[in-house]
C-alpha cells in the first residue's frame, strides 16, 4: 500500500499538498422503491456531463429488465458492465476511470467493502447503491459493512402503501424463505416499521 496513511495531519499544507486524492466511498442504500437507483444513476449521470471517466458495474444475478443496463423503476436507465464477483469488478476498472457506479450492492460478495477501498484509494469516486434490510429486516450483507466504511451515506425512504408513513422496510408478499428473489414486480412494497410484517412471507430461512 501507499504512505498515505503514515503522513496523516490536519496542516493546512498537507492539505494542499493531498488535494488531487480525491478517492472516497459514498452509498445509497434504503429499502425497494426508495429511489436508490434512481438517486445512483442521477449522480453518474452528473458525472458523465462534467466528461469525467465512468465506469458502471452490476452483479450478473441481475438480469431483470435490461441486460447490460441499470434501470429504476421508473424506467431511467444507464450503460452497465456485468461482474460475477468484486475480485472481478476491481480487475475490469480501467487504470483512468475516475468514477465506479455500483447498484444492487447487497447481491455481492463479503469482499466489496475491501474492493470498494482499493478503488478509492486509488483515487476513484465509488458510488455504491443496495437493499440495507432484507425481507426479514436483517442488515444484508454486505452493506452494513460498507456502510462502516463509506465517507458519505444516503438512506432513502419509500412511502408506506398501508398508512402513507415514511417507509424503510420491504415486504414481501408470496411465502418464500429464500432471501434472494429477485426482480418481478408484484412480489414486494414498501412499508413503515408499524406495518411491516416479517411472518407474512412464511418462516425465516435457516441460515
Ligand atoms: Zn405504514
């Protein structure tokens, strides 16, 4: 690693002299219909207008709606690479990218936090959006890690359906103990704490 870490002070001319290390963590993160990746594509876009290098990953789990696409669900959409794991996110960022886009986070693996680092500590503006509750309301790896992390957190709320509260859990609606069901409309909505209800789904999954 660098020596970055061994010339840490709050001098005035450290500061100038640290200026162009401009690499950091931010994450968007909250519950479906949150507007997360609405939010995550608002910004790359800002990005992409000011001629900065991006690059835009999401895992291959994925494949709803638009395979080589980000898309939310009020139909904004963004050029995407598809990545089976972070080891191979990191290995297809280009040396001169100066800003990663990361949507559906919680998909991947235990090591993105550490992937997210190595980027950042290269200089890299890292945007990282993803459920922070699964459909039980547990913390869904692994963005509470990123979220220990990160320099700058989002949480974004969706509007209850049942009472109009500000909503942070999803429900899901059909029995199923699998954590992961992705995509297909229908299966979920947004709900504050007092109208969540973990059991409607049926019994929490062994794990
Ligand atoms: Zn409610």
């Amino acid at each position: 690693m660098s020596d970055r870490s061994s010339e840490l002070t709050n001098s005035p001319t450290h500061q100038i002299a640290t200026s162009r290390h401009r690499g950091w963590i931010e994450v968007i993160t909250g519950s479906m219909f949150s507007g997360k990746s609405e939010e995550l594509i608002r910004r790359l876009r800002r990005a992409q207008i000011a001629r900065q290098r991006v690059q835009i990953f999401k895992p291959l789990i994925d494949n709803r709606f638009s395979e080589r696409h980000i898309v939310s669900h009020s139909e904004m959409r963004i050029e995407s690479e598809n990545v089976r794991n972070s080891d191979e996110l990191v290995q297809h960022v280009h040396d001169d990218t100066e800003v990663v886009g990361i949507d559906e986070g919680q998909f991947f693996d235990a090591n993105l936090p550490a992937a997210c680092n190595t980027l950042a500590s290269q200089g890299k503006r890292v945007i990282v959006a993803g459920l922070d509750q699964d459909y039980l309301g547990r913390p869904f790896e692994p963005m509470p890690q990123l979220l220990a992390i990160a320099e700058y957190i989002t949480k974004t709320l969706a509007i209850c359906v049942v009472c109009g509260d500000p909503a942070n859990h999803t429900q899901r609606l059909v029995a199923s103990s699998d954590r992961v069901l992705v995509g297909a409309s229908g299966l979920y909505e947004a709900r504050c704490r007092h109208c969540f209800d973990p059991h409607l789904a049926g019994e929490p999954e062994k794990r």
